[in-house]
C-alpha cells in the first residue's frame, strides 16, 4: 500500500470540496457538511488516546462517533479525518483512530483532512493577502481561527509546506506553552483549545432527529413520544427548547 502524497491529498480534497458545493477558500462547518451527507454522528466521551470511530454498512449507511473530550478543532479534524474513511478507504472495516498512529491509512486520512479543512489555496492566499513575511504566533492564530483548526494541525500544516523550520516547529509545538492563554490575550474566543461543554458532551447529529419532528409535526406520534425519542439520544435542546452552542461547527 502507498502513502498518499500531499498532491494527491490536495487534490481529493478539492475534489470533495466541489462535489458538496464548497469554495476552496471558505472555512468549513463540519456539523453541516455531516447533515449534508446524512451520516449519523455522535459525540461522545472517548478514552484519551481515542479520537474518533466511523463505520459503513453494506447498504452504504454511514456512522461516526467523535470524542467530545477532544478539543474542538482537533474534533474538527477528525470528522474530516473520519471522511475519508467513509468516502475514499477501500476497506470496509471499522475504523478506530487513535493517538500517533502509524498506520499508512491513518496517514493517508490525516492528509486528507488538513487539506479539506484548509486547501492549500486558501493558505495562500491568506499569506499573501495578509502581507506576512514571516509567520508569526499571532499570525497563526488568526488563521486557525478562520479556518477553526487546532493549532497542533496548524503547526504540523506550516511545517509540511516548509513554512516553519525543524527548530521552530519543535519549539512551538512545546506542551508546557499554552495556546488558549495566548489566543484570549488576542481576544478570541477560546473554545476552539477546549473540549465540549456539558452540554454538548452526549451529542447526535443525523437523519433520526428531523425524522422523529416529521413525523411528529404530522401527527403520527404523540408529544410524549418524540421527547422520550429525542431526550434519549441526548437532545434535550430540542424538547426544552434551550438554545445551541452557537460556536462554528
């Protein structure tokens, strides 16, 4: 098996881009695109070196399940992550994604993702119309912020396009600097370095949501029914009418 080169990555996900009516330049709300393709999709609390699991059946249904104790952007990555497993992995198998995995697959969904998410174009042509010389801190965070990506995935892109050089890279990726800090003291939001919240910790996106409304707007099933159908699979947003996280997905 070959890895995938960062020309085919880059092509793919463009591809994939133009076929859901995306512009290459656009930051991607990944709850979207998952409503978009009707895959069913939970988030829920996964071990730490877990990052998230997609499945397909023969009839070609898909699932994915995204670990909420993730922070959002690397939840982000790995819907993206994720995707290319449903869309373009031969195997039919469960995938189960897990921390620094060396497997070629992974490495071949993970280049695929960081190219869906940001294509290269988009990184362009936020460099030259940002007038940077030499990539910044600030810079970089103003930039995965636009594009809603961790900033590990936004490090890791910089240093494959030889924008950052080994030292830097390693420097900047230290545990011990804290990037939510330094994003607040730039005054954005910081909840793009943070896990869930507890009220997105149990979370469902897919056809059984609108469906269960449907029929119940038609009369088909009492009120007392949708609710039990709804609070069971954790939207309690819905029943009690509480407003949603209204963070970029």
């Amino acid at each position: 098996m070959t890895r995938l080169t960062i020309r085919e990555a880059e092509m793919l996900a463009q591809k994939f881009r133009i076929e859901l009516g995306l512009s290459m330049f656009e930051p991607i709300s990944t709850k979207t695109v998952l409503r978009k393709l009707g895959i069913l999709t939970m988030y829920r609390p996964l071990s730490d070196n877990s990052f998230g699991i997609s499945a397909k059946s023969e009839s070609g249904k898909m699932f994915m399940l995204v670990n909420c104790n993730s922070t959002r952007g690397r939840q982000h990555f790995t819907v993206a992550h994720e995707l290319y497993h449903l869309n373009f992995d031969e195997s039919s198998d469960t995938r189960i994604c897990k921390l620094d995995s060396k497997d070629e697959i992974e490495d071949k969904a993970n280049k695929f993702a960081s190219y869906f998410l940001m294509p290269k174009c988009a990184l362009e042509d936020y460099y030259y119309r940002n007038g940077i010389k030499e990539w910044t801190l600030k810079d970089m965070v103003k930039c995965e912020q636009l594009f809603q990506i961790s900033h590990k995935a936004m490090l890791t892109r910089l240093h494959e396009e030889e924008y950052l050089s080994d030292e830097k890279f390693e420097k900047l990726s230290s545990p011990s600097f804290s990037i939510r800090k330094y994003a607040a003291n730039l005054g954005f939001d910081t909840s793009l370095y943070e896990s869930s919240p507890e009220s997105r910790r149990n979370y469902v996106l897919g056809n059984l949501i609108p469906l269960t409304e449907e029929v119940y707007e038609k009369e088909y099933i009492p009120k007392r029914l949708r609710d039990q159908v709804l609070l069971k699979n954790f939207r309690a947003d819905i029943v009690y009418n509480t407003e949603e996280d209204s963070g970029f997905d």
